[in-house]
C-alpha cells in the first residue's frame, strides 16, 4: 500500500506538470508556409533531366544543415518541386554534386541507409506528434517510416509509392509519387500538413533540411513547415488481401523426446492470409488469418554466453512490426516475440483529433504444444489482448494508458499503465509511467507495482537524461521485455560536443554515465561511473574511447569491476566500410561449474564489422564477434579446480567466436539474392564454467523478387551444422563431437504472397 501511496503522489505531481509547467512551443504563425498549386498533368522525370520545368509547381531551394553545421546553407545546391493532382503529392528534388562521388547503390528496398539520400517528412494530422517518412536514393530506391516524438524512427511501416532516379553530369535527380490512398488524414475540404524536405551526404556527415531545422530545440516535427493548398483530395477506398502461400520439405534431428533422438522428415505446406481495411480515413483494421510469420531474414549474431539477463532480439515479423510505435511507452510492456505461433489476430490503429488508438487481439498456440500429451492444457491456446490509447494536449504533449492480458488455463497476467510526455520547456522533456501487474496461478495471486521517470535535455552542444525506476518484486510483465525486477536504479547520462564547422574534424567532446541502484530491502546492488570521450570526422569517420569503473552483487557477492574500450568506424571510401571496437577489463563469471562460487575474471570482448561493395549491385560484408572469459588474479586463492595454473599465467574459462558473412547481389530493383554464412563456437573450460563445447555452422541462401512489400517470391535453402553425433550409451542419445560435420536441419523452402487492393 506504500508503494501504491507512492505511485498515487507521483502521477498528482504528473498531472499538476500537465496543468502549469508544460511549454507552448512554436507558434503556428512562426511557421514558413508552401502553398501548392493542382497540375493538370504529372511532372516528368525526364522533363527534369533536360532542363525543362512543368508549369504550375512550386520549387524551394534554402536548404540548410543541421548537421555538421547548425543554419549553415547546405553544401551542395539542392532544389525540390513540389506539386499534386488528385491521386498523388509530387515531389522532385534536383541535386547537384560530382556523380564520381555520389553514393547510390542498386539494392533492395530500404537497404539505402549508408547512400545519399532526399526525402520528405509529412505531418497530414499537423499534430506534430507523428509523421510520414519517404526516402529516396539516388537510384529511385526507396524506404519509408514513421517518425514520432518521444520514439525512435520506425522504418517497420511500409505503403505503397512509386520512385525514380538518375545519376547527371551534374549530380542526380529523384521522382517521388505518394499516393493520397497511401496515406492517412482528416476528412476534410482542404488539407493543412506540416511538411520537410530534405537532403543526406554521407561522405560529409550532412544533413540539410528545408525549413531550416535545429538541434538547439528539443523535437523535430514541432519544427516542419506548414504545407497549404491541398483541395479536394481524398484517401478514398483502401482496402487490402494479401494471401501467401509457403512449402517447406525438411530434414532435422529431432531432440524433443530425451534419449532417443531420431531424424525426422517433414513435408510441409501453409497459406493464410492478411486484410487491411481502412475506417473512416484514420483508422487501419488488421486481419490476419493463419498468418504469415516465416521469418525470411535471420537474427544478427550476438553473445549469448555468459550473460546474467536476457539478450533482446529484435522483432522481424512483418504483422507485429508495422504500427508497432502505437503501442511503445517508457517501458518496453509489449514485446511481441513474446507471441510465438498464432493463428487469429486483428490489430486497430489511428487516430482521432487529438486522441489516438491502437488495440490487438490474438491466440497463441506454443504454450499447449509444448505440454505433453498427458497434460490437461496440452493443445490449448493463450489468449493475448493489447489496448493503448493517447490524449494528446498543448504542444507535443501526452498523456496515455496501456493495458496488456494473457491468459491461459488457470494462468492469467494482467498490466495497466498510465503514462505521460511532457514538454516543459523548448529543450526539456519529461516522460513518467505508473504500472501494476496482476498475476493469477491457479488460486494464488500476486501483484506488484513498478514506475519510471525520464528527464532529458536537448541541445545542439549539451544533451542530458537522467532516469529513475522502481520495479516491485511482485512486478511482471508477461508479454514484456523487462530484464530485472525488485529494483530501485538511478542513472544519468550527459554529453557535451564542440563543431568545427569546415573542417575534417567536425564535432569531439566527452560524456559521463553513472548508474546506482538497490532492491527494495535496501541493499545495493550496482553502481557504474563511466566517462568517455567521442569525435566525429568528415568520411564519415569516428572514434571513441571509454573508461568505467562499477560494483555488482550477484549471490550475495560483492565484486569490483572495471572496463576499457576503444571504438572506430569509417566509410571514407565509397567502396570501403570498417567498423571495430575492443573491450578489456574485469568482470564475472556467472556460471561457474557446480563444484565452483560465482569468482572474478578477466574480460575480453572484440568486434570487427568490414563491408565491401566492389560493384555497385554486389555488397559482402562480415561481422566477427569475439569474446573471452580468464581467471582474474583475484580468484587464484579462492579457486582449487584442476587445471588452473598455480604460477599464475592466465586460465581461460571460455572462449566464444561468432563469425557471419553475407553476400547480396541485386539483379534487378525486384530481382536478389543473398547468401549468409555463420559460424559459431563455444570453447569452455569445463572445470571452471557450466558451458558445453559446441560449434555451429550454417547457411542460408534466399532468392527474392519483391515487386513491392506484400507482392514477392521467395525460395530458399537453409542448413545447420553441429557438432553432435548419436550415441545410444549416452543417457541424451547424443555426444559432442569435435568438428560441425553433421547437418541437424535443412530446409527448402518456397513463399508467395500478392496484394490485391481495392
């Protein structure tokens, strides 16, 4: 009840913050304004390459930096004209530079990020809250997203637009064709958007934008130009179908049944289907019928070994990443890989005025099929709902609520949250959430309450966040990705930069992270003091390094730690990419061996990332993890386990090796193939760590040709190596072999999917 007292004074103080303290931001007047004019005609890429302008369109040329200079007129002239018909929103950008130094690569869609770029950011609600993003590089090929204040870019959305590009004798052109039925906005006569138009050169580390956006105030969108002039348009019908269709032949050692493992062979064929219909021009309904969730693009390699918390791995699965941000607060309460094999889902989102929406509703059958047979529960299906919904108020403030639910069998999880943004000044932001998890098993029952608080400060030179959480033990989220409870943790971060605008070193300065926090008895748990120094050259080039000293209780344990690191990336060259970071210190090792105590070791921790693109339709590149456990000298008195060296000289616990090379070579806009290679490896001491040897190889193959996002033909080949054999005197049925000569699962695979829209 103290604490709930607690999570009450806290959301009071919230809520007095929404009523006195919130700032106004920019006026609406202060705003440069673009009036558009209707063309009977669409505008011509190739009109553009000759010279020659449509009439009717209007053209802004004021381009300037945001990064590396702060007002300064981009660095190479730059034009976009703009105009629409009754279907489409036009927009052209003329870009002179040297074409030898142009970075444009024919690749597959949404892979741009390291080219030159232009685009337009559109605000069709003029909320400032939440935006379109259409990029184009100078090859026409494109990405697209939402970007929202408070949340990080989200390039998951997809829609349907249509793109061209030219590499001139002076530089490069880029057409662009949004569709109105593409996009989402109020039903009215005329259209008022907030608009931004922008250019990225990469080998200067520039961005430019028109009108004139800065990081001396907090927020992007608060800062977009007002786009006028739009009337009579529509986004009219959209309803979408998306059927797929997949087979799969496989072969795998199937490990399920303990002491007999056995191969199996499986024939597999699977077709569903996702609709899309839009509601009221705002609003997306999302169904989805034995969906499509065969994961074509594989998890990036990640240490694993060793680690005290869970390893977050991103979510790949197109249903669950498009509108994700609808349902992103302070803390991450819905993680949707939590949802492993579902057969039925709906999914609303959009907004109205000022208040936006977004719920899901889906079954998820893993939890029955991994019971047994004689289990009661065996085959039964978790239920899982997500609701969120967000008043917004003032300037780019907020105030919203969540509440997720699973349920299964006897067993149920229950999480409402209410949380806040706040701008309180141009340049400062609060966000606070108050939780509280129910959680049934059975007849019992607990609950817990958590909360978060975030302050940050924006500026061009200094930046600052600081962060507070308190999680009860009682606390869990279910269908969250929250790695640790029966905390209370401090942490602030801050950065100071100095520009140098013109030259080739164009921004340094140092920073500092700390972090303390205790259980709710009061014990201390960590503590971190971290400083670090950063420098940004032209190239785009950077380095960093960085020193931590820091404390850890783990069992009731108290160890002192430290860490050294050095990092440098490069893309000086068009061709060339280097990326590299080495860590070095002392830490823990989490899973001594039965025999053995949690004791202190030394730490290594290495990665080197090399992309090549000798052509521009080829890109290879390799990633190497590498990471090793040692005795710390600390640990030599404390240690009687065979094999450690009584003089002294250092004793591995474990090495780890991750290695992948990819390969992708694009054909055609539509038409790819790419090939990945991963190895793996874990070589552990097993007289020190509770770590099996094991190597892994595997390969994966995929030839693509996607027409656009739904419409596509994949087929692909997969295999998986290990180091396992079949031993029937082993109480598993299996050993550990030396080498990975033994394939455990290959798969072909087929998968189509179209879109039809209406």
């Amino acid at each position: 009840m103290t604490a709930m007292r607690r999570g009450a004074s806290a959301l009071l103080i919230l809520l007095g913050l929404m009523m006195c303290g919130v700032a106004k931001g920019t006026a609406q007047d202060e705003r440069p304004r673009l009036r558009l004019w209707r063309v009977p005609s669409p505008p011509r890429l190739e009109d553009y390459r000759r010279g020659t302008r449509p009439a009717g369109e209007v053209c802004v040329s004021d381009f300037r930096q945001r990064e590396p200079g702060d007002g300064t007129p981009v660095s190479l002239q730059t034009t976009a004209c703009l105009s629409y018909d009754r279907h489409h929103l036009y927009v052209v950008f003329i870009c002179k530079d040297d074409p030898a130094k142009v970075r444009a690569r024919l690749s597959r869609r949404e892979a741009i990020f390291e080219d030159d770029l232009v685009g337009v950011v559109l605000d069709t609600f003029h909320d400032r809250r939440r935006a379109y993003l259409f990029l184009v590089n100078p090859l026409g090929i494109q990405a697209d997203g939402i970007t929202g204040e408070g949340q990080d870019d989200d390039y998951s959305f997809d829609t349907l637009w249509y793109s061209e590009g030219r590499l001139t004798e002076d530089g490069f052109i880029v057409w662009m064709a949004i569709p109105f039925r593409s996009l989402r906005f109020p039903a009215t006569r005329t259209q008022t958007w907030g608009i931004a138009l922008g250019r990225i050169i990469p080998r200067l580390n520039e961005q430019a934008f028109w009108p004139y956006i800065t990081r001396r105030v907090a927020g992007f969108l608060q800062q977009l130009a007002t786009l006028e002039g739009l009337e009579d348009i529509s986004p009219g019908r959209n309803w979408q179908f998306i059927p797929y269709g997949t087979f799969a032949a496989a072969r795998f050692l199937d490990l399920s049944r303990a002491g007999v493992p056995a191969w199996r062979a499986e024939v597999e064929g699977r077709g569903g289907m996702d609709a899309k219909l839009v509601l009221r021009d705002a609003f997306t309904l999302d169904l989805t019928v034995n969906p499509d969730f065969s994961q074509v693009e594989s998890d990036d390699p990640q240490v694993t070994i060793n680690q005290r918390f869970e390893v977050f791995f991103p979510e790949k699965r197109p249903f669950f990443l498009e509108n994700a941000g609808f349902f992103q607060t302070l803390e991450n309460l819905f993680f949707s890989r939590r949802i492993v094999d579902p057969q039925f889902g709906a999914r609303v989102t959009g907004k109205a005025g000022r208040w936006a929406v977004g719920a899901l509703a889906m079954d998820d059958r893993a939890p029955g099929q991994r019971l047994p047979p004689t289990d009661p529960a065996h085959g039964r299906r978790a239920a899982i709902g997500v609701l969120r919904v967000q008043r917004e108020f003032a300037e780019q403030s907020s105030a919203g609520v969540l509440l997720t639910h699973r349920t299964f069998g006897s067993q149920s999880n229950s999480v409402l949250a209410f949380d806040t943004l706040l701008r309180l000044a141009p340049n400062w932001t609060l966000t606070g959430q108050i939780i509280h998890s129910l959680t049934r098993s059975g007849h019992e029952r607990s609950s817990g309450p958590a909360y978060s608080l975030d302050l940050s400060y924006s500026g061009r030179h200094f930046f600052y966040s600081g962060e507070y959480v308190d999680r009860s033990p009682r606390f869990q989220s279910q269908l969250g990705f929250i790695r640790r409870v029966d905390v209370r943790q401090m942490e602030h971060f801050v950065r100071y930069r100095w520009f140098r605008e013109g030259k080739r070193l164009q921004s340094f300065g140092p920073n500092l992270f700390t972090l303390v926090n205790w259980d709710r008895r009061g014990r201390l748990q960590d503590w971190i003091i971290s400083g670090g120094f950063q420098a940004q050259f032209a190239g785009p080039t950077a380095v960093s390094f960085r020193r931590s000293e820091s404390f850890e209780l783990f069992r009731d344990l108290g160890f002192r730690k430290h860490e050294t690191s050095f990092g440098v990336s490069t893309a000086w060259l068009r061709w060339l990419s280097l990326g590299g970071s080495y860590r070095f210190g002392k830490g823990i090792n989490f899973y001594p061996a039965p025999s053995v105590d949690p004791f202190s070791a030394t730490t290594a921790n290495g990665e080197v990332e090399v992309t090549l693109r000798p052509a521009s339709q080829l890109r290879m590149s390799q990633v190497y993890l590498y990471s090793r456990l040692g005795v710390h000298r600390d640990a030599w008195p404390l240690l009687q386990a065979p094999g450690l060296a009584p003089s002294g000289k250092p004793v591995s616990i474990f090495n780890n090796h991750l290695l992948r090379m990819k390969v992708n070579y694009q054909f055609t806009r539509a038409l790819s193939l790419r090939t990945i290679l991963d190895y793996a490896a874990v070589l552990p001491n097993p007289t020190l760590v509770s770590a099996q040897r094991e190597k892994r190889l595997a390969v994966d193959i995929l030839l693509t040709y996607l027409v656009n996002p739904w419409t596509a033909l994949y087929v692909g080949y997969t295999d998986h190596w290990e180091n396992l054999g079949l031993d029937p005197t082993s109480p598993t049925g299996i050993r550990r072999i030396g080498a990975p000569a033994h394939s455990v699962g290959r798969q072909v695979f087929v998968k189509f999917s179209y879109l039809f829209r209406f």
